[in-house]
C-alpha cells in the first residue's frame, strides 16, 4: 500500500496523470495493432533459373535430357511416349490403357514378383501410366541403386511380356471397377459430358465398353507396344543425384542399341464442332440426395498463345478456393463444399468447365449463379485486387511444385512432350505476372462461350427437372446411357 501510494503522489508532484500511464499502455497497444488493418504487401516472385539440362539425340532418335541434382541421394527417371488413347480404335477401345498398366506386371526377364521385389530392395518406385495423348513410365530410387533403376527401367518399357494370368486378374478388376464407376456421380457427369462435346472425337471417350476388354488380347498389346513404343516420339528425362557422363553411357548401351525406330502415328482426330445451341443432359439418379453439376464447351490446346492469360482469368473464376465460384457459391449461398472451374488443355483442345455439387433443393440456383459469375468474367473487368491476387498464387505455386525432384522432373518432361520452347520454365513466372486486366476479360470472351454451354446435370430428375427446364431444353438419360422420352417429367 505504502508503495502504491509513493508512485502516485510522485506523479501528482511531476504532474502527470495517475492514468497517464494507463493510457500510454493503451495506446502503444493501438499502434501495435495497426499493422492487423492492411494486408501485407507481397514481393515480386523470385525468377526461376533452370540448372544446366544435358540434351542428347540417340542415333534412334530417342531424345534424352539430363539433369543433375545432387542435394539429395535420390534419381527420377520418366519416359514419355507419345502415344495414348487417342490411338484406340472405335471398335477397340481399351487397348492402350491395358498395355501401360500391363508394363510393371512381367517382362522377358522378370516376374511381376521379381519386379515389385526389387523396387522395394533399392527404395524406389516404379509405375506406368497412359491418358489421352502419351503413356508415361516413370520411376525412382536411392541413388546409390542408379544402375538397378535403369536397368529394371529398360526392361519394363522394351521388353514386356504381358503374362496371362496378370492380364487376366488387370482385366477382370478393370470389369469390376466400370460397375462400380455407374454408381459414381462424377463418373456419370464427365461420361456424358464429355460424350456431348466431343461426340465421335477420342477425347469424348471416357471408358471402354465391358465387352470391349474382355475381348483385348495379349496379341493386340504386344502390337500396339511394338508400333507405338517407339524411340524417335519419346522422351528420356533423368533427374538427380548422379553423373551425367556416366548416365549417358549407360542410356546409349540400353536405349540406344536394342531399341529400334518406327513409323509415328498421328493423332488424327475427327474435327470436334463447337455447340450451336444451349442444352441441359441430365443423367436421372433416383433418390439422390443431392445433384452434381458440370456446364462448360470446348476449350483451348496446350499451345494456344493465350494459355496464361486463360490460366489466371481461370483462377479467378474458379480455379481455387479464393476464387469467385467458391466464394459465392460455397461462402456466400452455402449450397455446397466447393465450386470450381477449370480449363484443360491438351495436344488438341480440351474443354472448359465449372462444376460443383450441390444440395438438390438448389439445384437450380446454383446453376444460376454459375451462369452470372461466367457471364461476369465476360462482361466486367476483374479488380486489380482479384488480378494480383491470382498471378501471385499461380506463381507461387508453380514454383513450389519445382521445388521438390519429382515436381521439377513432371515439368520438364511436360514441356518437353509438349514441345515448348527451351526456356519455357525459366519464362513462365514472367508470363503469368504479365497479364493485364483487359487481358482477362478478353480471353473469358474468347474461351467461355455465353449462351450455348453444354450443361450435364446427375440428379433426381423428378425433383430437379421441372426448374431446369427454365434455363434450357432438357434431354433425360438413365445411369446406363441411355436417352429416355424428354417430353414428359419422370
């Protein structure tokens, strides 16, 4: 008390307030705070400088690219085919899937037992892969196991044997997984989508018919192995620790000497027609719970000039959770988990798209307000804000992806399939920060297309097809695929 006393007769002495001291507390408190009331200004992305890529030419005319990258005891190797999909025949779909997934599964040499063995003796991985326009087989492993990788990599991508009975079990689980996918609504979505846009084009098949793989034959994987799996359309990338001199001797005594040139097939697909006309397909799901979503035309190729002015108008439409469509669609209405855009691109042109499910009560609002924020980007210039807030996230993005081996091994080998320029990489944090506002609104003029969306819905049609009927003439099809009466409600 005594003290408590002394302190405030010592400040009635130097004339200051009792609550003086109070008060200042408070206010360096206030100044303390002021920084919570303006976001933090971001720098600008930092270049990315690609290290040093050793490109080779084999006399087969397999293209090589060597990267070292000694920061951890790790190598990656890829190699992409130019080949996918798109090469099935209408009759025979299926054919190009199965003979990747088959690559792992047995070779001249090697059981599939044998091979997940060793994969698991030098700490690595090792898998294959094929969508529309390439197969990819990629691997990794310590890198004191170098040699091991390559030679098991060798093996699966040149001389697979496709072994009966692991052909047999891959296609009857293939089997069981298309019953499975009709009970999916998002399968159902995209099949029938896709379907619409595409028609008799490649890129609208989705999956083979059952009857179809059960009729692929050993033969018919080992044919399209040996005309498509060629040297002079791949590509070789290797990435981490390891020598490049000695990596090059090793690619040219394997790839380079048993593998043998071939005639290239090309992609020739049958020309896909924009829409004419707005049109609703809904896919009737009885006693769905809720409706899923998908409108959208055909889009843009991977080269189109404008690919990063359409990647940052996308993010602010919908490609991530700051976007428009989530932010009004999810934040504002509640009427789902997340709403979405995107906008695919591939050798030829892929589609874009926005999509979302949704509670079937709000079915049809919530394709209202994918129509107002689609015809918005069109129509309305973005703010600065949205603007710099995209670029900076799909710049920062796009470097941390780089930042790990595999992630640096994906893009150059993407860049490398899709023939980009050499500095493609180095270049494109430059191009997604030069996009302007006005640049946004043109490309969302060019690449959504008001007015004539092919829009699929998979939902309870007896619920939700009366209000679709507002926007736009309504098809209805069964799960199965096939067109029922539209001319009457289910």
């Amino acid at each position: 008390m005594k003290s408590k006393k002394a302190h405030l007769m010592l400040a009635l002495l130097i004339g200051l307030s009792p609550l003086s001291g109070l008060f200042a507390q408070s206010a360096h408190a206030q100044n303390d705070e002021a920084f919570r009331l303006k976001a933090p200004t971001l720098p600008a992305p930092r270049p990315f400088v690609l290290p040093k890529v050793k490109t080779i030419k084999l006399e087969n005319g397999l293209e090589v690219k060597l990267l070292e990258d000694h920061r951890f005891p790790v190598v990656t190797a890829c190699l992409g085919i130019r080949s996918g999909k798109v090469l099935d025949k209408d009759d025979s779909q299926g054919i190009a899937k199965l003979t990747a997934t088959m690559l792992t599964e047995g070779t001249d040499k090697r059981t599939s037992k044998e091979i997940a063995s060793e994969i698991d003796y030098i700490g690595g991985s090792l898998g294959a892969s094929c969508d529309y326009d390439f197969t990819l087989i990629s691997g990794s492993c310590l890198s004191n196991y170098t040699l091991r990788l390559m030679s098991l990599f060798h093996d699966v991508a040149l001389h697979p044997s496709f072994p009966d009975q692991e052909m047999k079990l891959k296609k009857t689980n293939w089997l069981q997984e298309l019953i499975l996918q009709r009970a999916e609504p998002s399968y159902l979505l995209e099949e029938r989508f896709r379907h619409v846009i595409f028609g008799a084009n490649p890129y609208g098949r989705v999956s083979p018919k059952p009857e179809m793989i059960e009729k692929i034959s050993k033969e018919d994987l080992r044919k399209f192995h040996s005309e498509n799996y060629i040297p002079n359309n791949s590509l070789l990338l290797v990435v981490g620790d390891f020598d490049s001199a000695a990596m090059e001797s090793t690619i040219k005594e394997s790839f380079g000497k048993d593998w043998a040139k071939g005639d290239i097939k090309e992609n020739a697909l049958v020309e896909t027609s924009p829409i004419s006309a707005q049109k609703i397909y809904l896919v009737n799901r009885p006693g769905s719970v809720q409706s899923s979503i998908k409108l959208g035309n055909l889009g843009i190729k991977k080269t189109d000039p404008d690919y990063f002015k359409i990647l940052v108008m996308n993010d602010v439409l919908g490609g991530s959770a700051h976007s428009r469509l989530f932010e009004n669609i999810r934040e504002s209405k509640g009427y789902t988990y997340g709403a979405y855009s995107s906008s695919a691109a591939r050798v030829n042109p892929d589609v874009f798209s926005a999509q979302a499910d949704v509670r079937t009560e709000v079915t049809a609002p919530s394709l209202q307000e994918f129509l107002y924020e689609l015809d918005r980007i069109r129509n309305v210039k973005v703010s600065q804000e949205e603007l710099d807030a995209a670029k900076s996230y799909l710049a920062g993005l796009f470097q941390l992806r780089l930042e790990t081996q595999s992630g640096l091994a994906q893009a150059l080998l993407d860049a490398g399939l899709y023939k980009m320029p050499d500095d493609y990489l180095e270049n494109y944090t430059k191009n997604i920060m030069a996009v302007t506002v006005d640049d946004v609104r043109n490309v969302a003029r060019k690449v959504i297309s008001s007015g004539k969306f092919v829009i699929t819905v998979v939902g309870d049609a007896k619920k939700i097809q009366p209000d679709l009927e507002m926007f736009a003439p309504v098809e209805v099809y069964s799960v199965d695929g096939k067109l029922s009466k539209s001319d009457s409600h289910i």
